[in-house]
C-alpha cells in the first residue's frame, strides 16, 4: 500500500511540473548549453540598440523554452496544443516588439526560425509521431529551414555589431544555438 502511495504522489509531483512552463535555466540545463548572456556594460553598441539587442535574445530564449518542451512532449498528446498556442502568443508578441533598423533583420530571420519550428511542431502532433530522435529532427524540412534562418541571423549580428566584444559576440552565438533543433 505504500509503494502505491508512493508511486500516486511520484505520478502527481511529475503531472505539476509538467503543467507550469520551464523556465529558461531549465531549458538550458536540458539541452544542455552554455549560456552567454549579453553584458550590456561591456558592449560597444547604443543604449536603443542594447534595448532592441535584448529584445531579440528575449525571443530567443522564449523559443527555447518551447522548443525544449516540445521535445520533451515527444510532439504528442494534449501538453503539444498548449505549446502551439504559446508559439502563436510568443510571435505575436515578437512582432509588437519595436527594434531598430540595424537590429531588425535578425529579428525577422529569428521569428522565421521559431515558426518553423513551429510548423515542426505542429506536422509532428498533425503525423501522430511522438518521436523526436535526432536523426528524425535532423531530416525534418522545417527543421533544416529554422537552422538556415538563425546562421542568417547571427550572420546579420555579427556583421552589425563587429565591435562587440568577445562575450557580446559568444552571447549571439549562444541565444541562437540554443534556439536551433541543430
């Protein structure tokens, strides 16, 4: 009778942590990925493209949340229509988000990125394929597009902002691998 007690709260203590979202230093420990974070006292840039900078890396580790939580739902079952609607709800607000000129084609291309995954996302739940093994994930077209995206997207930093410093330029680096199914 106790292991059945045990097992009931084991069972309970698992469904609660699945029904608040990860944070992003879950997200990271899960993957797992270094975290540069983006040293605004070091950077070289303006404090308007600090605000937009960290803007885009905001998205960016919101992205990863959902990407790390759409793995760990294996794209199936009921948790995969909420995380479509965090999707939807994440770009919407992206898109509200005002960033400038310089900043602004990396957000579009990291937006692209997250509604392929999305889409990824979607087809997979749409399949009834609950398998994400990464030989799968590797081959999947909207996968491989999102990956196309974010190397534009750093691309684009790096080449707007070549005189950040070593950990600003780790840091780009950083948001969007850790984004990328790849």
């Amino acid at each position: 009778m106790a292991r059945c007690w045990m097992l009931l709260l084991a069972l309970a203590a698992i469904c609660l942590a699945e029904a608040r979202a990860m944070t992003v230093d879950e997200a990271y420990a899960a993957i797992p990925h270094r975290r540069t974070v983006f040293d605004a006292k070091a950077t070289k840039a303006s404090q308007p493209q600090v605000e937009s900078l960290q803007r885009i890396f905001a998205l960016a580790e919101q992205g990863t949340v959902l990407r790390v939580e759409a793995m760990r739902s294996g794209a199936g079952g009921p948790a995969v229509k909420g995380l479509l609607a965090r999707y939807d709800a994440l770009l919407a607000a992206a898109q509200s988000q005002p960033v400038l000129p310089e900043v602004k084609p990396a957000q579009e291309l990291v937006m692209q990125a997250i509604r392929h995954h999305r889409r990824f996302l979607e087809a997979r739940a749409a399949q009834g394929s609950g398998s994400m093994a990464h030989a799968e994930i590797s081959r999947a077209p909207e996968v491989l597009e999102g990956h196309g995206k974010l190397l534009k997207a750093y691309d684009v930093l790096m080449r707007s902002f070549p005189q950040e410093p070593a950990v600003n330029k780790n840091s780009f680096y950083d948001y969007l691998c850790a984004l990328d199914y790849l």
